[in-house]
C-alpha cells in the first residue's frame, strides 16, 4: 500500500526544519539582498548560519552513522529542503541542497578510506560547504545527453595522469554553484579526450586552496541574488590520484544514474518550497486587499487563482516525494524518468504560482519590497539550472526509447533497432525521430 504519512521523525525534521528557516534563513536573505555587492559576498553573510545547520545535523543528514552522519533517507531530504525553498530559494538551493546532496557521489563512488577520510570531514566540519564545477564556457551544457560516441562531443577540462597524481586542466562556466564559498569542488574532467566523453570522464574532489584553482568574478543572475556561482579556472591543478572518486572514465554511471536522483529531488523540493510559499504570501494578501468592498479572495478571479495554485503546489510535492522514494529504493528510472519528470514539473509549478502571485498582487506584486518580486526571478532560474526544461525533457523522452529498445547509442542513423527500420521502409509506423 503506497503510504503518504510522513514518519515521526520526518515530522520531527519538517518541523526543526521550518523553525530554522523562519528564525535564520529568512533573515539571513534579507541581509544578503540588502548587502553592498562590492564588499561582501553572500558566504559573508551567511557562512555563520551555515554553521547552525550544521550545528542541528542538516548538513550530514544522508552521510551514513558508520562515519558520523545521521543516517537519513533522500525522502528525509526533501521534507527539509522543501521547508528551506519556502524561506529563501537561493539558500535553500545552493549552500544548502549542494552540500548536503553532494555526500552522495562520495558514498556512492568513493573507496573505503576515500568515505572514512572526507565524510568524516564532512561531519566535523561548520563550514564544508561543497561545490560542483562541471559546465564549461564553451561546451553546450545539452552535450551531457548527446549519444553520438564523437570524441570531439563533451567536456574540454582534461586530467593527465602523471605518476602519483592528476594535473587537471580547463576551465568552468560561471554557474558553478558555490564556487568562492567552497572548500572542495567536484570536478568532471577528460582523462582521455580520444575516447567518447561517455567512456572518458572521471570524478575528481578538488580541495579549494589546491595550487592553480582560482575562481573568478561573481556571476550575477536575474534571481538566486542570496546564492553565489561564478567560473573556475584549473591551471596545471595537482591532485593526488587518491582524489579520483570512481573508476577512471567512470563518471556517467557516478553521477547520472547514482547521484542525480538525490539532487534532483533535493532542488525540485526547494521549487516546491518556493511555489507554496507564493500560494501562502498571495492567499494572505487576497483576504486583506479590500476591493469593492470586501477581501479580494471573494471575487472568483482571485479564488480560481489560489485554488490552482494549491492544487499544483499539492501535485508538484507528491513528484519530488514518488523521485526520492525511488531514490532511496535504487529504481533505475530514477535517474533517467523520474528526475527530469520532478525537476521540471516543480519547477514549472514555482513559475506559475509566482505568476499569479504577481497577478493577484497587482501593482504592488511589481514591487521590489514586495516578496512576489524575487518569487518570480527565484523561480525562472530553475529553467536553465542543471539542465534546461527542453533538454531535461529530451533525455527523459530517450531514456524511455532506450528502454523499449528504439533508441541504440550511437552514430546518426543508428537510432532505430533494424526491425523499427523495416517497418518503416514498409510504411508502418516509424521507430522514432533521431536525438536531440
């Protein structure tokens, strides 16, 4: 029986949770927003509130007991971060979401005293905040989900292997989240650019003070103004070979199929803070803006508005929940089906419920001192963040090909099983249009 009921002590996160949120993280954005840009950056301003969550346990929620963590479920994950999105979306997807989903590539891909070493610092530390430095200025982010096995396709930043160690080379677009805050970057690079990218790119944690890694100037977006991304440039970086988490050229199976359900649910959950949130500020409003005599609510425009806005709030959390039960159950569709099906659905749902906050709102949903302002920028981020809509969509609609056995990786023209081909010189239905 498929069982809704949050555990006693999933309760018992979804409300230190959404306490801690109330009394740390909302304020905390307010500073940041108000901050001189010029002067401070968000991890100024934040690094100490980090280190309360860390203080109660959040950041080592998912890292096993065996080496300190709490031993926690994806599905505890979300609880907690959806509390987070509703408070501050930026926070509550960047500083927060990465560091506490990012454990996972190590427990997951890491050898034994690869987990016991950097877990464990992990545990101790206040401050670990984690970074990912995968996308690259001049690597179409949509080549991740090309199948073409062309050498020439995917990531440029190439690991040499020269004795005992790594030299990485290459550099990173400015979306790396957290880079700046970071004590270690999680960086995807080429160990052997003849190879398909498929079958050459490996998984390296990157210390920040390694010699050669410098980060440049702060990315500023149209939201997540309380985050903090920027590019990361890796000159002759030398890293001990110790560092590799995985199998060398190993890294598709690491992060696509193990680690993505557990960030994906992680920031699909902050979405899906983030759209009740609006609901929750557009429902208090509409029963206090008089019009015509009575709370705006009363008018059937405004009612409709709120009611869609709960309703998809409702559908959008019961996707983020059925991805990290998957997550937590190790389904194989949860990388290829379920992610991109989460990420885009809360992230669609945050869009429009921003939307209607700003409609229901009317002129003041236009103000800046108004919340619905950063809703709407806060949401349209997710658009493009980890992988746009469009290209989500596509790798989900190839992953289901794949799985039917209408989709082959590799070359162009070889998308179709020879049968599909038959029927399709027969004038039968076709096997299906060549990937994206």
């Amino acid at each position: 029986m498929v069982d809704f009921k949050l555990s006693r002590d999933q309760q018992m996160y979804r409300d230190t949770a959404r306490e801690f949120a109330t009394r740390e993280l909302r304020p905390a954005a307010d500073a940041i927003r108000r901050r001189n840009p010029q002067t401070h950056a968000p991890w100024d301003l934040f690094r100490d509130v980090f280190g309360q969550a860390a203080d109660l346990g959040f950041t080592k929620l998912l890292i096993p007991e065996t080496y300190g963590g709490l031993g926690g479920s994806c599905l505890d994950n979300v609880v907690i971060m959806e509390e987070f999105g509703a408070a501050d979306l930026g926070l509550a997807a960047s500083f927060l979401n990465v560091s506490m989903t990012s454990p996972i590539i190590i427990i997951n891909g890491a050898d034994e005293a690869q987990r016991r070493q950097w877990l464990g610092e992990i545990c101790e530390s206040r401050d670990f905040v984690l970074a990912s430095a995968s996308s690259e200025p001049d690597v179409a982010g949509a080549d991740a989900f090309c199948p073409i096995p062309d050498p020439r396709i995917g990531l440029k930043t190439q690991a040499r292997s020269d004795g005992d160690d790594y030299v990485l080379n290459g550099s990173k677009a400015g979306f790396s989240t957290n880079a700046g805050a970071a004590k270690a970057y999680f960086v995807m690079a080429r160990t052997d650019l003849t190879q398909p990218a498929m079958a050459s790119t490996s998984m390296f944690l990157v210390p920040a003070d390694s010699e050669g890694l410098t980060v440049g100037r702060k990315t500023e977006m149209i939201g997540w103004k309380t985050a903090q991304h920027a590019p990361v440039y890796l000159d002759d970086v030398r890293i001990p070979r110790f560092n590799r988490i995985g199998a060398e050229g190993a890294n598709a199976a690491l992060f696509f199929q193990k680690t993505i359900p557990y960030l994906a649910s992680g920031l699909g959950a902050c979405y899906v803070g983030m759209a009740r949130a609006a609901f929750e500020y557009a429902f208090k409003y509409a029963h206090e803006r008089i019009s015509w005599g009575q709370p705006i609510v009363n008018h059937q425009a405004v009612a409709l508005k709120l009611a869609e806005m709960a309703a998809e709030v409702e559908a959008a959390r019961l996707m983020v929940w059925r991805l990290a039960c998957a997550a937590d159950e190790q389904d194989p569709r949860g990388a290829g089906m379920l992610s991109p099906a989460a990420k885009t659905i809360a992230v669609d749902v945050a869009i429009r419920n921003a939307e209607r906050a700003v409609k229901i709102l009317g002129g003041y949903g236009l103000a800046e001192e108004y919340d619905t302002s950063h809703f709407l920028t806060d949401a349209w981020v997710g658009e493009s963040c980890d992988g746009t809509r469009d290209m989500l969509l596509l790798g989900l609609i190839n992953f289901l090909r794949t799985e039917r056995g209408l989709l082959q990786m590799g070359p162009p023209g070889a998308d179709r099983p020879p049968e599909a081909a038959h029927r399709s010189r027969a004038g039968g239905p076709p096997g299906g249009m060549p990937p994206g």
